[in-house]
C-alpha cells in the first residue's frame, strides 16, 4: 500500500487509496530492522530471541513501556532507546504495525506475476509461461546478451546448448538462469520504447497475434501509466510481517501454538543464511544453483503455498497457510475481519410472542438490559448520587442494588434497541424497538413484526445490538424503528399484515354467520339499537350473538339525527378500531354505512392496511394495527376454531370420479397396447386424465364442505393451510413426482384421513425426500445470489436529484401469449414521466412530464386504453455515478420520494435475493422432447443474471424478412427459408425442435423461428440495449411471478443497468484506450472528446453484456473485487496497473472504517449549517406549547388530577413523531402534540 498511514493520521481525512507494486527500496523504508534468525521465542525465558523472528528490537517491546532487559520501565521513559537492549520504551500496541525484513542472498521472483493468469513477468518479456518457469527454477538458461552470435536475445538453452554455446563462442554472449537473469532482462525494458513498438505492430496485425499483442500492451501500458518498474516484479527483500498478526501463544500443557507463517518465514531464513554461507565458501555452482531453487520455491510458498507444485504441509499433512490463504475465502482477512466484525453491547436470546406489546416496543430481559446499558446506568448512577465514582457504580451494578433497577427504568426509556435475525435477507431483518423490561431470559417480539424477519417462535433466537451515540440512536429512532418500516421495499406493499390467528380472529368478527345450506337464526337477530354502546352492552351481556344482524343508529360529528345501519355485531366491533375514510365506501353518497362490511380475510386486511398507509400514514396505521392486532387475538380465542377428524369431510363423488378415470386410462392402455399411441402420448394422456380427476375430487370436497367448516375457515380465511392441503387431507392425493422431478403415473387416490396403502407410501416418500434436500440446497444457492448481486449493484447509490436524461423506455404490459405477467399498472406506479402521457380522446394531459404517476393516474391511463408508456429508468439514467431520484422514482419502503443517499442498489439486490428460497429448484422435464427441460425457479434467475448462454436455445431471425418456404430434410432436421430485403437466410432445425413460424409469416430481427429460452448476448446483438433489457426484465419477472412472488421492476432494473455498464473496445483510434478491453461510459467519451480535440479519430466502442460475478470483478473499485472472488487475480491487476480506488461504493468504504458514502454518511449532509430564521419559528413554536402545557399542567393541578405534565419536556420529545408518544397508545401522561 502506498498510503502509510500513521497513528495520528485522521482516518476520514484521505479520498482514495492506491496499490502499487513495492520497490526494494519501499521495503527497507517500512522496515524497522533485518531479521537474520530463525528462532522466534527463547523456550526458557518465553522471551524473543534477538534478531529473530519476534525480536524486540526490531519489532517492538512485548510489555508496555518496558524494555527487554528491564532498564527501563514504566511511561516516564517514553520513546527512549535503551543502550543495552537496543529496545524503544514504548507501547506494546507497536508490534502490530511494525515491520522487518529479510536481505535475499539472491533475487527470487515474486509467484504472483509469474504464476498468474496471464503471467504478467511472460508478457513483459515476451517468453511463454512454461520457458519462464525452466529458467527461473534453474532448468534452462535464457541469453541476456547475444552479443554478435548466431544466438538470439532471450533465447532459451538447455544445459547441453548451453555447454556447446560457450565451447562455440566462449564469453562472447551472456545467460544466466534464475531470477537474476529474468531481472536483467526486465531492467533492459524501456517502457516507452515498448509500448510505441507494439502500438506500430497493432496496427497491421490480426487473429492470436493480435491477442498477444492486445495482452503485452496492457501489461506494458499498466506499468508505464504507473510509474511501476517491471524489475519490481523480482524481490531482492522480503518484507516480514508484523509479529502481532502471526502470533504464537503457549498452550495449557506448555507447548506452543503457533500461526504458519511462522513456520514460512523460518524456512526462508534457514535457506537464505545457508545460501549466504555457501556463497561466502565459494561452493560449487551446481550446489548453489540447487539452493537458489529451494529459497525461490521457500518464498513462493511463503507468498502462495500450493500455487506451483506440491504445498508445503504442517503437522497432520495439512498445507500451511501462506499469506495469500490470508486473503483469500470466506474465512480470509476481507471477508472474516473487514466485511463482518463482531461488536460490542450486544446480546443473543431466544425470542417468545410479546402480544401485549406495542407495535414499537420489544421485551428485554432485566438481566440482559443490565448488561447492555452498564456503561449508561454507572453514568446515571454518579449523576444522581447513588455513588461517588465510577468505580463503585460498577460495583453497585454487578451486586444488582435495588437503586440500579429504578435507573435503568429511566435509561431504557426513549434509547432504542436493535432486533436482528439471522438470515438477515433484507432490510428489515434489522428493526429498532423502544425496550420494555420483561421477567424471565426470553426476548419478546411483536406478533405483526414476525413477517419481515420471517420468525416464529418455534426456538428462534434473536441478537440485540444498541446504539450507542446520539446519532445512531435518531438514525434506530427515525429509520429504523419498526413503525416506520409498514412496507416490504421489494413491492411496496404492507409487510405487517396480521397473519395466523388474528386473521382468524378477524375473519370469525366479520363472518355473516350465515351458512347457505342451512340458515340458522343468530341469538337477537334483527334487533335496533340507539347507538354503539346500547349494542356493546347487549352483546356482552349476552342478549345478542356475535353475528347478529342487527341495526344501529350511527351519528356523524354534529350530528344529531343519525341513521340506522345495518349489519353484524362482529363488524360493528371491528370497525371501532378502522379507520372510516379509507375509500372502500364511497363518503359522498353513503357518509354513514360501516368503512369494512365484507368478509375480512388475509388478502383483504393488506388492501386495509394499504389504505390506511396511503391515507393516514404511520401514525393511523399503526394504531388500526395494533387494534386488529389485539381484537384477532380475542376474537379467535372466543372463535375457538378446532380440528377434529368429523370435520374432514370425505365428498361422496369421489368414488364414482375415480372410477371414470380408470376406465378412461383403460382406453388409452388398450389403445398403446394394439399400437395406435406411441408410449410418450400414452404418457402424457394418463396425467392429464389423473390430474383433472384430483381437480374434480378437490371441487368436489370444497363445495361439499360448509363455510362454516373449521378446516374451510382456516384455509379460506388465509390464517394456515390452502385448499391443496385440505385436498390432501379429505380428497385424493393425486400425481406425485419422482426424484428426477418427473411425474410418476400412478396416482395417489387415498387421502390423510383413510389412510394409504405402502404403494402409495412408498411413491409419495420419493418426491417427498427430494424436497427436503432441494430446500437445504436452496438456501445455500439463494445465499450465494444475493451475495454476488449486492457485489454488483452496491454503488448504486442515488447521488443527484435529476440527471437531465434525454432518453426514456417504453413499457407495457408484460404478456405470455393470453397470460398478463405483470398488467400495465403494477409496471408505472411510482415512475417519472418521461413525456407528458396524454389521454387519446380527450387530448387531456394525464401525468405532466418528469412528475411521478400516482396510483390514480394509473388508474385513469389503463382505462383510457393505452397501452404503453414513456417513463424514465435507471437504464438511461445519465448520473455519472450512481442513479439519480427522478430515474428511479418512488421509493417503495416509504411511498414517498427517494432520497439522495439512498443506498437502492442494495435494496434491489436484498429485494431479488430474498424471495429466492422460496423458488423452486426444479428443472421440469416434460418428458423426450429435444431441449424440452425447462430450466426455471432459481437456477433459471441464475441464468438470466449471469448472461449464460441456456440449454435448448431457440433459434432466432437474423433480420426482417419473410418465411418463404419450411421444408423437411432427409436427416430429419427442418430447413426453414427467410426472405430479407438484401438477401435470403436459410436456418436448418435439428430434429424435435418445436417451431414458432409458418409459411408465409412476417419475421422480425431478433424474432423465435424456434421455441425455448434465448441467449442474451444475440438479443443485444440484433435489438440492442432496449431489447436485452426488456427481456432479461420479463424473464426474471415471469420466474417470481410462477411462485407468486411480487418484485418491483425498478429492482431488477438496476442489476440489469450494472450488468450493462461496460463498452468493450472495437478499434481504439487515436485515444489511449486498449482494444478488447472494458470501459466505462464516461472514460469512453472523455477519452473520445480528448482525442477530436486533439485532431485524432474517436474510438469505436460497443456496449457489453456481462455476468453479474463479471461484472462485479470489473468494477472500478479494487477493494471491492478483491473482498469478492479471485483476490490474488484482484490484487495482482491492480498493484500492476497502479489503481486508485476512489472509494465510491459501500463495501471500499466498509473495509477500510469510513462511514459509507450513503445516507447520512453522504459528503452532502456533512458540516449542515441551520438556518436560524427556521429556527426562530420552531423555537416560538416550542414557547407557545409550553406556555400550552403550563397553563394544561395549572388546569389539572386545580382539578387535583393525578396526572401532570413535565414542564422541562426536551424540545426534541415534543418534536418527536408522535407515534412513539401518542395519546392513543400510552398508558403514561398525556403529550401535548404539535398541531
């Protein structure tokens, strides 16, 4: 690294980091001394040897300020060097950065850039990687100087060429071998010289020449740009790393665990002194060539053990972890200690159902608290004289005083917590909760906040971390905390919607009560009341049943007349809690009629609660949450919903459908057997036959069971179950399929409740064990995708408000044949005009240009018939880094505007990645036809974001034309003729292929002459950008929307937009830029605009597809790619090319500890100066209310109400959203609220 940083150096004070390759002399400056010995730690004394490999006076004191010999000891003698030990006072902390190193007896090579792929050393010289190798292992000899021989520079000799070489010409030429010839030849390199040299030889050349040639330019055009030598790429002196980062700790028996770059560093020290010493002896050649091999292959291990022949193993043959091991993996310094560090004030415990809890609010236990907040209660302790110093606040707190409970009462109060779950998939697997203390160890959560961490309470355990500064805990209160996160941000619907039993609660309050085979008469039918309490008070004194119709006279405010209403007692109640203006009655016609007088199920309640959002914000829904949160539970327990075998009804048609199939399969197996159906018709015909019969047998026990079945009610309502479970249970099972995912024909005709026979065990224990495996599966490959989709998408950050983009997409509904995919509405919801959509007939402007089209004028666009609309998208967003607000449009976790800061790449990778364990991981089969498997579910999403090439392609039209002529082949294949406007093409189909045209049909570029998936790389070939990105867009929707899964568009667009943000070189004119290599869009023009300005011709660049793990390693960023995947690849390319890192996206920012450039972390919202004149209105705001709240306080005191109102109230819990101190919801004083 290039940027040493020091101890007093401010950390967020650099912008960029670089890497270059380390010059012998940078070694020596970081050095604080040479090691020279093998040994580490003397066994007696359990002290470092001296000069050895943990030497104190190189690296350190082991003691805070103490020396070695015990001179000197304590602070007073701070930074003095002690004459006799040579050891500087100072902290031990120091041998955690100070570095050694080892004086090499001769060059070694450096494995990374000779081994590596391309071999960065070949290039630079020319010479393949395998000649490479035979000389710098002492194999062959390369010429360094022909002189003038017939021999040729850098021409590689065997020993026998070599002897008859110099027999031949005696010193006339020079060669050498081993790393000291490969670094005389890489001194010779002129860099300039070079570069114009291959520019020239470019210019003509074609084919692998021209590859080669495109290779060495860049390695030779990397060096030159910067500033790095290639004789860099050959160590003189190997820098040794701090002895604190390979530690070595005496074990319980005495002996010594130690880490293996210890044992490393050894070897090459051990090699280098005996090479030193055979040198100074004057051994013979062959000896010292010997050990001049065996220290390059001691440093290559040391560097990348196991890179290049066999690792070198430790104990137990087990390969020693080198120092690029270090790096590397899961368990590597970047991903183990950078990415992911453990922290402090934080808890783990199982969690148990809080349903007396607010929705803000989590149960922590008293112990748990105690532990967490100790640094906060000794504060409060010393603040409020319960002790004199910290020290016996501490003392106080661990012997658990009963003054330390009152304390903490306080300091829990208004500081949040934060509940995490593992898998943490998306955002909302973190929430902030205000804690309330609770008996017992468990962690007590909120029935509604289950969905978004996808938890039960079935033994899952939960982490508390608590925000510490004052910053974090307004970021937990006002980001975080679970009531402002309503809605899911992968589809922006309600994620707190009821489930279980308080749908069923629910569902049980709102039912008719009516069954339509027998109606019964409800206790107190038809009976009227005055008003809601008459009714109330009948009910709970048991006058009237809880489905009741009856009718109450309802008022409205100022109302004196009122009206009656007609409807259930159960709905009356539910709707106590429901708002009534949500839009499901229309107020102007019917102002007094109930807002909910239908059958709530769990569908239902997310439109309610949708409503509610969009109508009353936070505040109201939370509120309405909490009350169909606690009426649920009530109702569902007074509901008493049971299962007992007599509910599962068997429908008595069943027999007389199965019968019919048999006889029909009967007359399909006739028919196979006298040859009249080939056994794939046959197939096929008994699955169709079998699946209707379960069809029929299923409609048959739906209809045959009441609604006021309990089973029907569970599964109807949406609280558990689904009518393909209740089938199971009283119908018939059906097909099931094989291990291969293939159906197997014979079907399952018992249900659960007779019974089935051990064929049908056996047959459905297949298909079963499958799916066990498959989820286990899934799980790690969804993981590993939302792992590589976060890696590409992580700097996509919104950066500006407009970019002032001149283009748009067109989108309409998307379709499969008859089938809408995703309708026209669902896809402009939230979306910037791109131009002002227009009504057809009435010329009027529905949505003006560049405004967000609301849900209405969705609404008012469909009905008006038209079917596509301009909008803007992070595809054609022209920010230059990131996407800006008006490209991106609503941001779905709030419904409102997104900010600047928004990290949205983030969110469309957790958006993709989380639903992706609920995709199936079936390849269908749909039995002999050719390309028939189907690949869908995740490793279909796989496909389309990697840009691969897919099994069973469909060919596709070249250009428009017309289908002239389909014509059969003697092999079987289908010859299929295309007319074109220039020329005539001719596609040949190999045999099973299904086709997609006929005679006589009109085909377009880009067209299906066959059926099946496509390779995108064609489509963005002959549709271009637009077309690739439409269908990459449709692909991945059709995928979720088969498994029911909902994702905004917006999501997949920013991957597809990253997957597309590369150009790739054609021909590189008069610019600096490489032919064949990537760039982005901005280095393209800025490189263009130089070379007009200059007089020169542009480049010609094409924009390129790339694999999301492609892509992420293209990144600009070389901290980001090398915490990836390939981190040596990484981190070779980069130190070469000299990269500066401009620490743009998150995971640049998160290696190295600064805030991540998102949010608040934004160099936008740093050092905000207040404008005082809002200021002036806040504070005379803040005096009226407390003039308010005095005169409110004087008024209760002379009432003698036990309650009173704090006068100092901070200004910022008066300012606080109210929904953490509404009326409504605590049990404490009244707040006096803003108006």
């Amino acid at each position: 690294m290039n940027n040493n940083i020091n101890n007093d150096y401010e950390l967020n004070n650099f912008e960029s980091i670089q890497i270059n390759l380390a010059s012998p002399e940078k070694i020596l400056e970081w050095s604080h001394g040479e090691v020279t010995k093998p040994e580490t730690i003397n066994y007696r004394t359990l002290k470092p040897e001296k000069d050895g490999l943990f030497c104190e006076k190189i690296f350190g004191p082991m003691k805070d300020w103490e020396c070695h010999c015990g001179k000197y000891k304590r602070i007073r003698y701070k930074g003095i060097v002690c004459d006799r030990c040579g050891v500087e006072v100072t902290k031990a902390k120091v041998r955690r950065e100070r570095m050694g190193h080892i004086k090499l007896a001769a060059p070694v090579s450096h494995i990374w850039y000779f081994k590596g792929i391309p071999s960065r050393m070949g290039l630079c010289l020319d010479v393949t990687p395998r000649n490479l190798e035979k000389v710098l292992y002492f194999a062959a000899y390369i010429v360094t100087d022909p002189g003038n021989t017939g021999l040729g520079y850098k021409e590689i000799l065997t020993e026998q060429q070599y002897k008859e070489a110099r027999e031949q010409y005696g010193n006339a030429f020079s060669a050498g071998m081993g790393a000291e010839a490969v670094k005389k030849l890489l001194e010779d390199i002129d860099l300039e010289k070079l570069s114009a040299e291959l520019r020239e030889v470019l210019k003509d050349a074609s084919g692998q020449k021209k590859i080669r040639v495109v290779r060495r330019l860049e390695v030779i055009e990397a060096l030159r740009l910067s500033g790095n030598r290639p004789e860099w790429m050959i160590l003189d002196v190997i820098p040794v790393i701090p002895p604190d980062i390979r530690p070595m700790v005496q074990l319980d028996g005495g002996r010594f665990a130690t880490s293996d770059l210890n044992d490393l560093y050894r070897r090459v020290i051990n090699r280098n002194n005996r090479l030193n010493r055979l040198l100074e002896l004057g051994a013979p050649d062959i000896i010292v060539r010997n050990e001049k091999r065996m220290l390059q292959e001691a440093v290559d291990s040391l560097i990348d053990n196991g890179r290049r022949g066999r690792a070198v193993t430790g104990p137990g043959s087990r390969p020693l972890k080198s120092l690029s091991d270090m790096l590397k993996g899961k368990q590597g310094r970047f991903r183990q200690n950078l990415l992911g560090k453990r922290v402090d004030y934080s808890g783990r415990s199982v969690i148990v159902v809080g349903p007396e809890l607010k929705f803000y609010q989590c149960g922590l236990p008293k112990k748990m608290a105690l532990e967490l907040f100790k640094p906060f209660i000794m504060k409060e302790l010393v603040e409020q004289g319960y002790a004199h110093n910290i020290k016996s606040a501490k003392r106080m707190v661990e012997k658990v005083r009963p003054e330390v409970w009152d304390v903490l009462e306080g300091v829990i109060k208004e500081h949040p917590v934060m509940l995490n779950r593992a898998p943490t998939l998306h955002r909302l697997g973190i929430q902030a909760f205000e804690p309330v203390l609770v008996e017992g160890k468990a962690i007590k959560l909120h029935p509604l906040a289950c969905t978004a961490f996808n938890a039960d309470f079935d033994g899952d355990q939960m982490a508390v971390h608590v925000p510490l500064s004052v910053e974090a805990q307004a970021e937990a209160r006002f980001l975080m905390l679970s009531v402002n996160n309503i809605l899911a941000p992968k589809d922006g619907s309600p994620i707190t919607t009821p489930t279980q039993d308080m749908i069923l609660g629910s569902y049980y309050l709102t039912h008719p009560g009516v069954e339509e085979r027998n109606t019964y008469a409800e206790k107190g039918d038809g009976k009227v009341f005055t008003d809601l309490d008459e009714m109330l008070m009948a009910y709970q004194n048991g006058v009237v049943g809880i489905h009741a119709k009856v009718k109450v006279r309802m008022f409205l405010d100022g109302d004196k007349e009122g009206r009656l209403v007609e409807s259930t007692v159960g709905r009356f109640i539910f709707n106590q809690g429901i708002p009534q203006d949500l839009g499901f009655v229309d107020r102007d016609e019917d102002p007094y009629s109930l807002e909910v007088d239908f059958l709530c199920d769990k569908k239902k309640l997310g439109a309610i609660i949708d409503k509610c959002y969009r109508k009353h914000g936070n505040t109201g829904t939370v509120i309405m949450l909490d009350y169909i949160k606690s009426m649920g539970y009530k109702y569902s327990t007074k509901a008493a919903v049971t299962i007992s075998v007599s509910d599962m009804e068997i429908p008595e048609e069943k027999e007389a459908i199965i019968a019919a199939a048999e006889a029909e399969v009967d007359k399909y197996e006739k028919a196979f057997r006298m040859g009249l159906m080939s056994a794939q018709e046959r197939y096929e015909a008994i699955i169709k036959i079998w699946s209707k019969a379960t069809d029929d047998v299923a409609d048959a026990l739906m209809s045959s069971l009441g609604t006021l079945n309990n089973l029907f009610i569970m599964a109807n309502s949406g609280a558990r179950g689904s009518k393909n479970q209740i089938k199971q249970v009283g119908g018939m099972r059906g097909l099931m399929a094989n291990a291969t995912g293939k159906t197997v024909e014979i079907p399952i005709k018992s249900n659960f409740r007779e019974g089935l026979s051990i064929l049908e065990y056996f047959i459905s224990s297949n298909g079963a064990r499958k799916g066990l495996a498959d989820t286990a599966l899934r799980t790690a490959d969804s993981g590993y995708l939302t792992r590589r989709l976060v890696d590409v998408s992580h700097n996509v950050i919104v950066r500006e408000y407009d970019c002032g983009t001149d283009e748009g997409v067109e989108v309409r509904a998307f379709t499969d044949g008859k089938e809408v995919i995703e309708p026209l509405k669902q896809r402009i919801v939230g979306r910037t005009a791109f131009i002002d959509i227009v009504d057809p007939q009435t010329g009027e402007v529905i949505v003006e240009q560049n405004d967000e089209i609301m849900e209405d004028a969705a609404e008012k666009i469909e009905a008006c018939g038209i079917e596509s609309v301009a909008i803007r998208a992070v595809m054609t967003c022209h920010a230059r880094t990131g996407v800006c607000a008006k490209c991106y449009g609503r941001n779905l976790a709030t419904g409102e505007e997104v900010n600047i800061g928004e990290a949205v790449g983030i969110t469309a990778a957790q958006s993709i990645g989380e639903p992706g364990t609920q995709l199936t991981m079936r390849t269908f089969h749909t039995g002999g036809v050719a390309g028939g498997d189907i690949t869908q579910g995740l490793p279909r999403v796989e496909e389309l974001f990697e840009a691969r090439k897919p099994k069973g392609l469909a060919e596709i039209c070249e250009a428009d034309g017309e289908v002239i002529s389909i014509e059969a082949r003697k092999d079987n294949k289908t010859e299929v003729r295309v007319r074109g406007e220039e020329e005539d093409h001719v596609y040949v189909i190999p045999y099973g292929a299904r086709l997609n045209v006929k005679e006589g049909d009109k085909v377009f570029a880009g067209g299906q002459i066959t059926r099946g998936p496509l390779n995108p790389h064609d489509i963005l070939r002959l549709n271009g950008v637009e077309g690739v990105y439409q269908y990459l867009l449709k692909e991945v929707q059709r995928v979720y929307k088969q498994q029911g899964v909902d994702i905004n568009d917006k999501h997949v667009e920013v991957i597809v937009s990253q997957m597309l943000s590369k150009y790739k070189i054609e021909d590189a004119g008069d610019t600096d830029l490489l032919p064949g290599a990537l760039y982005g869009k901005f280095e393209v023009e800025e490189a263009n605009e130089k070379a007009i300005a200059e007089g020169g011709e542009p480049c010609v660049a094409k924009r390129t597809l790339l694999g999301i793990t492609k892509a992420s390693l293209a990144t600009s960023s070389f901290l980001s790619a090398a915490s990836f995947q390939e981190t040596t690849k990484v981190l070779t390319d980069a130190a070469i090319k000299g990269k500066n890192d401009r620490l743009i996206g998150l995971k640049e920012n998160v290696i190295i500890g600064k805030l991540i450039p998102a949010g608040t972390g934004m160099k936008r919202y740093k050092n905000i100066e207040l404008d005082y004149g809002i200021n002036a209105e806040i504070m005379e705001n803040f005096e009226r209310q407390q003039r308010e709240a005095e005169e409110a306080a004087r008024e209760a005191e002379a009432a003698a109400a036990a309650q009173t109102l704090d006068m100092n109230a901070d200004i910022d819990e008066i300012f606080e959203e109210p929904i953490i101190e509404a009326p409504a919801m605590t049990d404490g004083p009244d707040i006096v609220e803003m108006d």
